[in-house]
C-alpha cells in the first residue's frame, strides 16, 4: 500500500511545490511508482509538470471533491517522466474551499479519492496552498505523513507554531496517525552568516527530523516549471537536480529504517 505525504507550509513561495515534483521526479527516476496531487487552486505543480493547458472542460481534483469522492471517475494523467503521474488542479480548485464547507464528510473528501488510489502507487505527495484552509486539512487529513519545507531566512520559524499547532488538531481529532515525516531546507545560500544561524535554529528545533540534504537557491530550479519539467529532465547535471536526487536517497534511506523499526 501506497505512502502518502503532503508538502506543507502555510508561508507562500518556501518551496513546497518544487519539493514535491522535484523528489517525486527523483523517487520516479529511481524506479518507484510516484502520484502527485495538486490541491493548490494556482496550480503551480499541474504546470510545473507541463500539464497546465489541457482542455479547458477536462475534469481536476475540483471534480473529485465536490462529486460523489467515493466513487467517480479520478483523472489522474501522464507526466514525461516514466512512473510519474499527476491529478491536477486549475483555478476551479478556489471554490471547493467554500462549496465543500456544505457537504458531509468535509475534511474527508480529499481523503475517500486517495484511499481509492494508494495500492496503486509506491507514493503519493500532496500539494499544497500557502493557507490552512479547508483544502490543506483535506490534504492533512488524507495523508500519512507531512514534509514541511523551509527556507533559511529570517522569518523561517514564524509562523511554525500555527503549523505545528494544525498539526496537533488534526491528529488528536481526524487523523492520529500524522506525523511530522522530515522538515526540508530550501533555497539556501550557504555564503550568508544569517542562512547559517537560522539552520542551526531550525535543526535545535526539529532535531533528526531536518534532512541531512539541503536545497541550494539554484537558477535551473526557478527556471525549469516555465518549461513544464522537473529539474531532472530540464538539466540533470544542475546543482538544484543533483540536490533533488540526494534528497531522494535519502528518503529512501529513511524508509527503509522506519520500515525496519516497524
Ligand atoms: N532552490 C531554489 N532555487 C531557486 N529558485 C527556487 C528554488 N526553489 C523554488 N524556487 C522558485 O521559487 C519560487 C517559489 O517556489 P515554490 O513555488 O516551490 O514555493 P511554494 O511554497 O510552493 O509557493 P506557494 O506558497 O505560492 O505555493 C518559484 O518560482 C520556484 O521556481
Ligand atoms: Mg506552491
């Protein structure tokens, strides 16, 4: 059965949605089977896999939530990379927030579409938008795990505590079984004192859950989703797509410890 792991971080533009098609491209490179879910009404993550401008009536996971979740049709989609696959998201996805607020199940809706697909993916990670709105708890809700990207400037740890606190609320009431599965240093410029004493704060805060990689600030990275590609198609031999395929050995590292520990 399928992982499934949301990006989240209710601050905009920290890397969340670079993160979650840049390791899923590299999980898919390493032969694994990988589901993206956009759950942002922007969008960023359908386009960033070259999947923006499909036809303009072809159903997203707008028509997942609002429809009958537990059984319709589920369009999930092809990316150019081998195993890669995406259920996409348009401006469309902006009015689920307050049309699923009137339909039961509210917080489980993202949920009964996931749970139909997991046996048919390794992982599947979930996009967020930089709120905690009712599409985040749905992503929350219908996730194992949270991969929480940061980046290493000033403001990084604010705004944590309201994270954290989400967090809480949702395993105590309608999904114990989250957890916080690794925290991400993102555009890091390791010339700067202050990158360094914030990731030396973070890694006091978070322990062993801050991966041991970290995500330089890379100009392939910012340039790749203007193409439609991950990293690893755009340029493979840039610092930003080797990053991302550590970032990937890792995680799989990590898998196969907590697999072992049960
Ligand atoms: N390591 C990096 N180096 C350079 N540019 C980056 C890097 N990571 C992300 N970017 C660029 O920074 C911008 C913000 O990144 P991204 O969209 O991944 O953040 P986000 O957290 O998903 O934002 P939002 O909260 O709006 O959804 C994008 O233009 C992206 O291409
Ligand atoms: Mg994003």
């Amino acid at each position: 059965m399928g992982k499934v792991i949301a990006v989240s971080n209710q601050k905009g533009g920290v890397g969340k949605t670079t993160t979650a098609i840049n390791l899923a491209a590299s999980l898919a490179f390493a032969d694994k089977r990988v589901l993206l879910v956009d759950m942002d009404p922007q969008g960023n993550m359908t386009s960033g896999v070259g999947r923006k401008d499909r036809d303009k009536d072809a159903q997203t996971v707008y028509d997942c939530l609002i429809a009958d979740s537990t059984s319709g049709y589920i369009p999930v989609i092809e990316t150019d990379v081998h195993g890669l696959f995406v259920l996409p998201a348009d401006r469309q996805l902006t009015g689920a927030e307050i049309e699923m607020a009137a339909l039961p199940q509210r917080e489980f809706r993202l949920k009964q579409t996931i749970d139909r697909l997991r046996d048919s993916y390794d992982y599947i990670f979930i996009d967020t938008p930089p709120s905690l709105g009712l599409l985040t708890l749905n992503a929350l809700v219908a996730s194992d795990a949270v991969i929480v990207p940061l980046n290493a400037e000033y403001f990084a740890l604010e705004g944590l505590a309201d994270l954290v606190g989400t967090l809480r609320r949702v395993q105590s009431s309608l999904n114990p079984g989250l957890d916080i599965l690794g925290v991400l240093l993102t555009m890091h410029d390791e010339r700067t004192n202050l990158a360094q004493q914030v990731t030396r704060e973070i890694r006091e805060f978070f322990g062993d859950r801050v991966y041991s990689t970290i995500i330089p600030r890379n100009v392939r990275l910012g340039e790749a989703p203007s193409h439609g590609k991950p990293v690893i198609l755009y340029d493979v031999k840039s610092k930003g797509a080797e990053a991302y395929l550590a970032l990937a050995r890792e995680f799989i590292t990590r898998e196969h410890a907590l697999a072992e520990r049960g």
